[in-house]
RNA sequence: CGGGGCGUAGCGUAGCCCGGUUAUCGCGCCUGGUUUGGGACCAGGAGGUCGCAAGUUCGAAUCUUGCCGCCCCGACCA
C-alpha cells in the first residue's frame, strides 16, 4: 500500500482509499460524491445482501419498491423529518432538455419544461412510503405491516468519501406499522439486534448496541436505536440504525385504523436501515497494509487456488488435479476462484489475491502434486501450511471457519482495549487526544453539556449502551451528578 | 461551504517558477522469445484534444482570466 496503517488522518485517509481502489471495491466517480462499485466490490454487497434479506424475512418482513421521486409536498408533510434532510436534497425541476440554440452540439434546460410542482430525489423514503401506507391500512386485521425495501438514495453531502459517505449510496430501509407502541418499540429493538448478529457474526465486526441521546436522534424519531463500530484508527462509525417513530408519521399521513373495538387510532412506527456504509466499516476494522481481509463468510471468493507450473505439460497435470479440488469444495458450498491465466506469474498472484482479501490462498506444482499436498495460504495472519490433499476439503471449511472466528476475535480484542473509562474531564481529553476509541464517561443528561463537550473535543456521545449498568457519579464537564456512564468517541 | 493540493497516454508521473526542436520516465498494453514456488527478463512496437474555454505572444503544457472536475483538512452529517 502507499501508506502505511497510521492514525494520523490525511494518512489513514489515504491507506483507506488504497484499500477500496486497488482492493478492486470501488473508484471515483466523474459525478460528484457518486462512486463506481466494480463487480467485485457488488458481489460482497450481493452477499451481505442476500444473508441480511434472509434474516429480514426469518422475522416476518417482505420486500417492495416505492418510487425514487418524492413531491415536495409530499417530503415536507412530517415536519422535523423534512427539516432533517432539507440541507441536502438533490431537487427534480424539469422535465426536459433542448437543443442550444446560441452553443451548437449542446443541450440546455428547456425553460417551458419546468415542473409546477418540484420532485426530491429520495434521501429516505419515509414520506413516500407512509403516504402509500395510508391506503393499505384501516383495521387492525391489516397490521403489522412489515416491509422492507432495497433501494438507493441521495444525499447531497458537504464532504463525500468512498462508502462511508458518498452522495448516493445503496442501501435497505425497513418500514413498518403496528397496533401498539410496545409492539413497534419491540420491532425497532428486534431488528437492531438483527443488525447486530449479522456484523458480528457475518462482517466479524464487534459492535455496541445502544440508545442515541436526543440531539443525535433520526429527525422525526421518538428513539434511535444504533450499532457502533469501532476503526482501527480510534474513530467511531455509526454501522446500522433503527428508529421507533412513535406516532409521527402516523399522524402526519393520517394513517388510523380500526381497533377491534371499532375505535380510530393512529398507528405506530419503525424503520431501520444498513447501507453499503457496512463495506466501509468492514475495511477499516479489519485490513492491513498487504490490503483487504474479508470475513469468509461473505467473501466474494473464499477460496483462490493458483498452479505452479512450467511449461504447457505441467499446467494441463495441475489443471486435472486442481479440478477435482475444486468440485470437491464447490460440494461443500465454498465459492473458489481457480486462477490458471498465463499472463500473471504466480508472485503477482498471491499479492493481488492478498489486496483483495481472499481469505484462503491454495498453491499447487508438481513437487506438491507428487507429495500429495497443497500449500496453503491464510489471509489473517499470513501464515503458511503444508496441507495434505486427503480431505481437503473438509479441512478447508475448518480452516475458514478459524479464520472467520480469528477475524472477529481480533477485532473484539481491539474494541475492548478501546473502550476506556475517565473519571476526569483531564483524563478525558488525554485519552481522546492519545488513545482515541470508545471513552465511557460520566454526563448529566443535557443537552448543553453534550453540545460543549462536542465543541471543545469533537467528540460525540455515540450511544448509551442497552446493557449500561446504573452507576452513580459525576459529570466530567459540569460535574453534576449521572446515574450511569456514556460512550463517547470521535466518529466518522 | 471555507482552507489547501491536484488535473499531462489505461494508471502513476517529469517538465511549468524562467514560453522555443519530435512532451519525460515507470507500470500497464501489443508482437516475438525465454520464463513461472512471493508483484519476471530481453528485443521490437502502439498509444497524447497536456481538464475545458477565452486571452497575451511570431510561438503556450508553461503566462493571464474564467469555468469544470477530483482528492485532503475543517465545518456539516440520522
């Protein structure tokens, strides 16, 4: 990589842009804060996909697609919702160009086509969805109603950055409606937990589960609800969120139904989304400065075989022994890439496989092929074995398996080391400065006191952890009393 | 949106301050050969609106002005 792995930030900046880039993720886009997801940056998202969409409908929800276009009237209908979003909307004003007269071969806006009323290019689609929601809801025999939808939406941000940030991103946003507050805030608590299981245990991504104080809230939300990630340079990243809505948006629809006792009531709501930010989230946690590492479980390719050869004769032996591996693994469900192109000697190969954090690397020549074994590569740790050829396979799961769990185990590591207490506000803004991470600390409960802390340390309450035990103490900025500890961090 | 940097072949770049032959180098690409256990080597070759536009000049990659775009830092961000 051109930069090494470092905290200091243009640098990290830099190694992090290294990763997406020549991992083979993702590029700039000429189109401002967009980016080009190339195929093997969308067959991770495919997969995280495609295991986030089965937890989806394991608790019961189903998919829909709503329009990508909001009127304005529509979008400003629940007030702090459209407050929220109004700084960056990307705004639909006309319906057609036309040919320039004054600058020959090029088009201008055709002033005669402007909309009478304008369309937001979605940056959520709470408001098109509740207003959809209206008709499909009048008993209680309709609820829940639990809906998810995979979709991309834009936001018109100040500063953009590959996955973490980019003006327009893919994501999935779950919306749903039910009879009770209790049964709404158990949803929105459900499917945070559903978040939590698939970063753990998918991404090997160890998370905290919490609460966001009310100046950190979703606009339009009664309660957030969010993951937090911790990056190997001591920056904080939001990974997943769920809101519970309460009434809002209920209310600013009018979406009522009939109880059983044939009484009208507003329903209740949640909606809950993860983004292709998670790819951002999974590189910084785990890579280092060979490149990419990516959990087996959702790597695109798991395992990358390359022959050692010389000469046609030899590759044709190789090619016949590696293809009954091959099967052999594709019989127990790993995705293997088998790697016999000519061009790329096999030192280009294993660093270009080891950028793109293939997690098992297999290499075999003759003298393996007469030994009956295979060299073995993992990604993680680097290490090199000799594996024998009976039962390969099935020692390859093993050994994804390990990986998987060595991944994470190494990235739980670093979370609890990150996680610190400070007694003192002194202590607090040394270990912000030295340490960086997860700071637990005590705070009053206002607002004001989270606003200075955030002016004079950039740092942000990340959550109140769901688990927090109750703990009596005193403020470290106002020196109030506090019933329990926050996690505070600086954050992405 | 403020500050900084950058834009020259597919990628990375030199040249720019101080204007002057045919625009530099590396990687990649093409052809042939030798190679292949950690990013191979030799020989030959192809590839350029120097971001766009206007201006100054006998002459502009180089100077001036405007515009566009990207990156970094900050502000902003559920």
């Amino acid at each position: 990589m051109a930069k090494e792995l470092t905290t200091r930030a243009a640098d990290y900046s830099q190694w992090y842009n290294d990763l997406v880039i020549k991992g083979g993720l993702a590029d700039h886009s000429a189109v401002r804060g967009c980016m080009v997801i190339k195929p093997y940056g969308y067959a991770l998202w495919e997969n995280m996909q495609r295991q986030l969409d089965k937890m989806f409908k394991d608790t019961g929800h189903e998919n829909a697609y709503f329009p990508l276009l909001i009127p304005k009237s529509l979008f400003e209908a629940e007030e702090k919702n459209a407050e929220g979003f109004a700084k960056e909307c990307a705004i639909v004003t006309h319906y057609r160009l036309k040919t320039d007269p004054d600058n020959k071969g090029k088009l201008m806006v055709d002033p005669d086509a402007k909309l009478e009323e304008e369309l937001i290019i979605r940056p959520t689609s709470e408001a098109v969805i509740w207003n959809t929601y209206k008709g499909w809801i009048q008993s209680y025999r309709d609820l829940p109603l639990l809906i998810n939808q995979w979709a991309n939406v834009m936001r018109w941000e100040m500063r953009t950055r590959l996955f973490l940030r980019t003006a327009e991103f893919l994501w999935q946003e779950g919306h749903t409606a039910h009879a009770t507050k209790e049964e709404a805030v158990e949803e929105a608590e459900k499917m945070l937990g559903v978040y939590a299981d698939f970063v753990e245990e998918y991404m090997a991504v160890p998370v905290i589960r919490g609460v966001k104080t009310a100046s950190e809230r979703f606009a339009g939300a009664e309660d957030t609800y969010c993951i937090e990630a911790m990056m190997q340079d001591g920056k904080a990243l939001q990974a997943g969120t769920s809101h519970f809505l309460g009434q809002n948006f209920a209310r600013a629809f009018d979406v009522q139904f009939l109880t059983k006792e044939n009484k009208q009531e507003y329903v209740w709501a949640t909606s809950w989304g993860v983004s292709t930010r998670l790819i951002g989230a999974l590189i910084m946690a785990h890579s280092d400065d060979e490149g990419l590492i990516i959990p087996p479980k959702i790597a695109p390719i798991q395992v990358v075989i390359i022959p050692i050869y010389k000469g046609e004769e030899s590759k044709a032996v190789i090619d016949g022994k590696v293809n009954e591996i091959i099967a052999e693994l594709k019989a127990l469900g790993v995705s293997v890439k088998y790697d016999n192109n000519d061009n790329n000697r096999p030192g280009w190969k294993f660093a270009e496989y080891e950028l793109k954090g293939v997690p098992v690397r297999i290499a075999m020549g003759l003298r393996d092929m007469e030994n009956k074994v295979v060299e073995v590569a993992r990604r993680d740790t680097k290490e090199k074995q000799s594996m024998s050829m009976d039962g390969l396979a099935a020692n390859i799961v093993a050994l994804l398996a390990d990986i998987q769990q060595n991944i994470y185990n190494k990235a739980k590591a670093f979370q609890t080391t990150h996680i610190t207490n400070a007694d003192s506000w002194d202590e607090f803004v040394k270990l912000l400065d030295e340490k960086g991470g997860f700071i637990s600390a005590h705070w009053d409960g206002t607002a004001e006191t989270e606003e200075a802390i955030k002016e004079k340390t950039k740092a942000t309450i990340r959550c109140i952890p769901l688990n927090n035990k109750p703990e009596d103490g005193k403020c470290i900025l106002s020196g109030n009393s506090s019933g329990q500890r926050v996690l505070f961090a600086r954050a992405y």
